[in-house]
C-alpha cells in the first residue's frame, strides 16, 4: 500500500512531463530509454551467464565427491592404478596452448603406414578371434570409466589396450580437462579388434583394413562429436579442446592421429617411448 500510491504518482507524473515535451523531444527520450533497455538485457544476460559458468565449474570440480563421494573416488582410482601389469608411463607436454587454432585435416593426417609401423613396434601380435585373447590378457590393461574418459558399448571391439596406451588416455583426459576447466570426458567408441571382429567389421565399414592399427592393442578412436559434458560447455567446445590436447601430444612426440570425417572420430595411435 505504501508503495503502489508513490509508484503511481511517479508513472502519473512521467506520463504528464513526457506528453508535455514537443514532438521532436519525444521521439529522442523514447529512443534513448530503447537503447538503455537493450544495453540493460544485453549486460545482464551477460553476468548472469558467466556467474552461472564460474558457478557451474565451481560445483563440477567437486563432482566426483559429490556424486557417490569415496565409493565412486575408489573406482575411479581402481581403473587408474594397475601397477601390476608394470610400471606406469608419463607424457609430458611442454609447448601447452589452450588456445591453439586446429586444422583437424591438416594436422591430424597420419597415413596407416605410420601409425602401423608404430603399433607393431609397441603392441601385442594380432589375435585371431576373442578366445585368443585369454592368452595375452597379463600383458594387457582392461578399460574402465575413469574420470578422463568412458568407454562406448563396443560392438566390434575389446577394452583392452598395452599398459603404454592406457596410460596415453588417461594423460590425454588430463590435458583436456585442464583446457577445457571441467570435468567433461571423451568416449573411446572403439578399442583392440581381433582379426575376426575386423572381418566383421569389413562388411559394414569399408574404411577397416585387414591389417589394422587395432589389432596390436595401441590404437583407440574417440568420437569428437559427443562427450560426457559437465558444467557450462558445449560439445563444439569440447571438440576444440580436445583437438588442442591431442595437437599438443602429437607435436610432443607421443602419438600419431588420423582425423577421420566418415566416421566422426580421431583415430590414434600411441607411439613407443624415445
């Protein structure tokens, strides 16, 4: 009551001084409160979306104690710590630039003969079918969702990769969440094939060779058009960055990658240790 009667007298008052200016005057005061209106919704949408960014990164930092607390911590770490199978390898990358321009064509064009080459030097011998497979698994590191990455359902491969590339995936997750300021993760959607499962493959997919980088244990495709998203991001966003963090492990000298169009992934390989 107290304040309807004074907001009255106020729009009475501006109603009257408003229809007493000339014409002229008018035509300037409503454009003038127009562009005030507009500079108004502009600057406050503005704060509002970056108090929610700074917001939303702020709680998904804490994400995984928040969600299932210790119980999930220990089964992230659980996927990460696999000392038995040897001793784990580290990637260092000295030229970081969170801000690096991509030419996913350009710089990710690693014929297979390359990645090949390396994966032969690297990697287990080709198994022929699945049951082989119980034969190597000692020497192998079984995938699991960690808090870098998850795993696709895998339908013509295996979660299993030599202890180098685990390790490449969880330091490359690292690299692009530190760029990125969330803990949004990529998706592995394809692993180690079996000659049979290429086969498989072979009648669906032109594109799978016979003599494929995945049947040595060190090469994973990771589509790079969807993601486990946290936070305020975007999977544009989240492409870009994890095509810096993959430019940036290339030009350090630890892997090979192939920008792949048809298929919608980045398809690479780890290179062995200098």
């Amino acid at each position: 009551m107290f304040i309807t009667k004074p907001l009255i007298r106020l729009c009475q008052w501006l109603d009257k001084s408003y229809w007493g200016l000339k014409p002229l005057h008018r035509h300037i005061v409503g454009w003038c409160v127009l562009f005030l209106s507009i500079a108004c919704i502009y600057f406050g949408g503005y704060l509002c979306y970056n108090t929610g960014k700074a917001l939303g990164q702020l709680c998904h930092s804490t994400w995984l104690t928040i969600t299932d607390g210790d119980k999930q911590e220990a089964e992230f770490a659980s996927a990460e710590e696999w000392s038995g199978k040897g001793s784990h390898r580290s990637f260092p990358v000295t030229d970081k630039n969170p801000k690096r321009h991509v030419q996913l064509a350009k710089d990710f064009n690693d014929i297979n003969d390359i990645q090949l080459a390396a994966a032969q030097s690297l990697g287990i011998r080709p198994l022929a079918n699945r049951e082989e497979l119980e034969t190597v698994k000692s020497k192998l590191v079984r995938l699991k969702e960690t808090r870098y990455y998850i795993i696709d359902s895998l339908t013509h491969s295996v979660p299993y990769l030599v202890p180098d590339a685990a390790d490449f995936l969880t330091a490359l997750g690292k690299l692009m969440q530190e760029y990125n300021g969330t803990h949004s993760r990529f998706i592995v959607t394809s692993v180690l094939r079996t000659n049979q499962d290429v086969k498989r493959l072979s009648r669906s997919n032109t594109n799978a060779s016979q003599n494929s980088c995945h049947n040595y244990g060190t090469t994973v495709d990771i589509t790079y058009n969807r993601f486990d998203r946290k936070g305020i991001t975007s999977d544009i966003q989240l492409k870009a960055d994890l095509s810096r963090a993959l430019y940036d492990m290339r030009k350090a000298g630890h892997c090979y990658v192939k920008y792949e169009y048809k298929q919608a992934c980045f398809h690479i390989t780890v290179r062995p240790k200098k």
